[in-house]
C-alpha cells in the first residue's frame, strides 16, 4: 500500500466494504497548514518554502500520472506552486489548503493536456517510465523485483492512458492521492454522486485496459 | 437482481455504500452468478493495483527552482492582492477604501510616467477559442485519450491556440498600446475572447501585461487590464470569473 499523506490529527478509523482503505479519513477542524499559510501570508518566505516541501510530492505524482512525461509534470509543478504564490491570497480557509493546492495542480494539468498532442503524451510518459529515476521507499530493491516493479508501473501508466482525463482526475485523486468524496467534490466543483460515477467508469476502464496488457 | 443492476452496483458495494438490504442481493447474485463475481474480483485488483503504485518522487531542485523564480519576480501577486493578503480577514472590510484609493494613486503614477508609444504591430486574425471554463466545464470538455481510439496528430491535437497566444503575449508586453488600438474597434464578447486567449497563455507575463495596460492613456485600458487579470485569476485556480 502505498504511503498516504495524513491531513492532521484526531483521525478516525471507518470501517466500510472490501476496498475501504485503512487510512479513510474524515475531515478534521483542524487545517495542519494553516499555521504556515498565516506565517507566509505575514511575509515569511520560508513558511512558503515549507508549504512547498510539504506539498511537492502530492503535486509531482498527481501531475505525472495525469500527464505521463516528468519534463511536462515538472513544468506543471512549478507553474503551479508559482500560481499558488500569486493566488495563495483567495485561500478562505473553507477547505483544506491541500484542497486548495490540489485544486491549482488540476487545473495545471488540465491547461496542460490542452496544448499536448496525445502522442507526444504518450510516448513521453511510456520513455520516461522505461528509464525509471528514484521512485517511493516502497519499492523492491533486489534487481529483478526492482525490474519487474517498473514493468508494471509502466503497464499501469499506460493503462491509465486510457482513462479519459475527466475520469481519470477524481479516479487518481481518490484511489491515488486518498482524498475522500466530499473533498473531491468540492476540489472539482462537482456533486459527490458524479464523482462517485466517475471514478467506478474511470476502474472499469482501467481494468479493461490492464487486462488488454497482459494478453 | 439483474446483471445489470448488479454491475450498476458494483461500485457502491466495493465502497460500503450499499444500504445493507441491498447489500445482500447483491451478495446473493454474486454467489451464484461467476461472471459477476470475477467481474468484481478484477475490479478489486485493478483498485489493488492502483492503489499500489507510487511516486516518481519530484526532481530534487524543485521547490529551489520554484523559489528561485519567485524571487527573480514571477510569481508575485497583485499589489492590491498582495496588501489584502497580509491584513487580517476580519479588518478587511474597513481597509478595503484605503487601499483601493492606494492602489489608484500608484495605477496613475505609472501612467504619468509611461514611455512613448512605439510603432503599431500588425494583429493576425484568429480562430474564435473557447471562454474560459470552470474545472469542471473543462472536465466536461475534455475528450477520451483512448490508445484504442484514433490518437490524432500532434497538430491535431496539439491545437496552435495556445502557441500562437504566447507569442501574442509576447508582442503585447512589447507594445501594450498596439493591443489596445487591436481592441479598440472589436465587440465586448470578441474583446473578452482575445483577452481570454491570452490569459490562457498561463504565466507571469499576464499579470505583467495587465499593469501595462492598466497604465496606458486609453479610457478603457483599465477595464480591460482588470478583465484580463480576472481570467488569469480564474484559469490558474479553477473558480469563475
């Protein structure tokens, strides 16, 4: 299981069907950013900093998976903590700031996929996960895991290709990133039941499209 | 239960979310009908799969990279913008005058002090682009990115809207006056498009090229800086203008 970013503390463990992950969170009262956003809207550049490393990672992930090239994810990342500077202004605390910051990278990667040819996507995305660069402490480390490791993330990589990306959005920041419905729905302006419908059409083609890779 | 029905149901089951009567049909089904179970074991190892993978980690530079061109001026928010950002919500509403009187009394130190007006540049004709969307328009919008579906060319998919706006936006922090004299003459609704297009050019050279306009000797030089901006705004974070 891959590891989950954890949005403050005071959680509590819902027990619900057989996907229902360990980590389902519900929302908190407490902002665990907040303290930094107050420090860095009182001109502490380096609370911003911290927000940045505090965020970089959930931002690089969501942007490559969702525009399968590193160069294109990292441009997408710095465009939008930049973007989160100038408009970390319009923050009115009525939602997580991760929402917030979420919210700018999706639309990051949106803009992005815009002036992408799916081409271009694609074979940059199937290239760079070929020549794999450091991934998550979770990943095997004896040579033919480490090998077959990358095999199936590119397998999956390209899999996800096949998921529209107005499907693959919610799908991604759901079952990937672990936000829960109504975070979701607010980040994407959209109501809980369409993202529930989106996500369950976004896994029934991704299933249909790995098993088309292991035939 | 119908296959259909159940298949319709799947997901809510694998969630939880099924009221518990439910449940049990479709547990009921499911215990007799194959092609229905192995439908949803499949489903719980693709979300298994998934759910397994992880990273790439961020290239290691990132956030110095991003800092870096913070401090170099990108980046930077509104004046207006940023004097709110630091004033605590709830006093907001009494600074709100004040500052906006600030705001215009630096907007006209800058116009007394524009440079002069280089030669007109020539604007070449369009094709009309979409207004800008919400996320969740442009979710609507976007088209599948089926391998097995005709992937289009480069070109095709690769539309010149967004390369031919940059270079547009380049020309106009040139020339902010020639953008204007382009505008003058063009409805509101194909002004907004214009100005839309290159807010979706999505970088700092918007905020740039709205002061520019804001401080040029046109009447409505102002109102359009402050539309262009509200796209950009609006684009970058998702929210309606």
């Amino acid at each position: 299981m891959s590891d989950r970013q954890r949005r403050g503390v005071g959680h509590e463990l819902v027990e619900r069907g057989p996907l229902a992950r360990a980590d389902a969170w519900r929302e908190h009262d407490r902002d665990p950013d907040l303290e930094l956003v107050r420090r860095w809207r009182a001109g502490d550049v380096q609370s911003f900093a911290a927000l940045i490393r505090r965020h970089e990672r959930r931002v690089y992930r969501l942007l490559f998976r969702m525009l399968g090239s590193r160069e294109e994810a990292e441009d997408a990342a710095q465009e939008t903590f930049l973007n989160l500077h100038r408009h970390g202004h319009r923050f009115r605390g009525d939602a997580l700031f991760s929402t917030f910051v979420y919210r700018i990278a999706a639309n990051a990667a949106l803009n992005r996929r815009r002036s992408l040819g799916r081409r271009r996507a694609h074979e940059a995305g199937l290239a760079n996960e070929q020549a794999a660069g450091p991934m998550a402490p979770s990943a095997p480390r004896d040579p033919e895991s480490a090998a077959s490791g990358a095999e199936d993330r590119a397998r999956v990589q390209r899999a996800l290709q096949d998921v529209a990306p107005k499907l693959r959005l919610p799908l991604l920041l759901y079952d990937l990133e672990g936000l829960p419905y109504p975070e979701i729905a607010k980040l994407l302006d959209l109501p809980e039941g369409t993202v529930k419908s989106r996500i369950h059409r976004a896994r029934e083609i991704l299933r249909d499209a790995l098993s088309g890779e292991s035939r | 239960m119908t296959h259909g029905e159940v298949r319709a149901d799947l997901g809510d089951y694998l969630e939880g979310d099924l009221p518990l009567e439910r449940r049990a049909l479709v547990d009921a089904h499911l215990d007799g009908c194959a092609e229905c179970a192995q439908r949803m074991r499949s489903l719980r190892s693709t979300v298994d799969t998934l759910r397994a993978l992880d990273g790439p980690e961020p290239p290691a530079g990132l956030s110095a990279a991003v800092l870096a061109r913070i401090e170099a001026g990108e980046g930077r928010p509104g004046a207006l913008a940023s004097l709110l950002g630091r004033i605590p919500w709830e006093l907001r509403g009494r600074l709100a005058a004040p500052a906006l009187a600030f705001a215009a009394a630096a907007v006209l130190l800058v116009w007394l002090y524009r440079p002069a007006a280089p030669p007109e540049l020539a604007w070449v004709e369009r094709p009309p682009l979409p207004s800008r969307q919400s996320v969740q328009e442009a979710i609507a919008r976007e088209e599948s990115f089926g391998a097995s579906a005709d992937p289009g060319t480069p070109a095709e998919d690769a539309p010149a809207g967004p390369r031919v706006a940059s270079a547009d936006l380049d020309a106009a922090l040139r020339d902010p006056a020639s953008l204007l004299r382009a505008l003058a003459p063009l409805s509101p609704a194909e002004r907004q498009e214009r100005l839309a297009a290159l807010a979706r050019a999505g970088d700092a050279r918007v905020p740039a090229l709205a002061d520019a306009l804001a401080a040029q000797d046109a009447p409505d030089a102002k109102s359009l800086a402050e539309t262009l901006l509200r796209l950009y705004d609006a684009r970058s974070t998702g929210e309606r203008p």
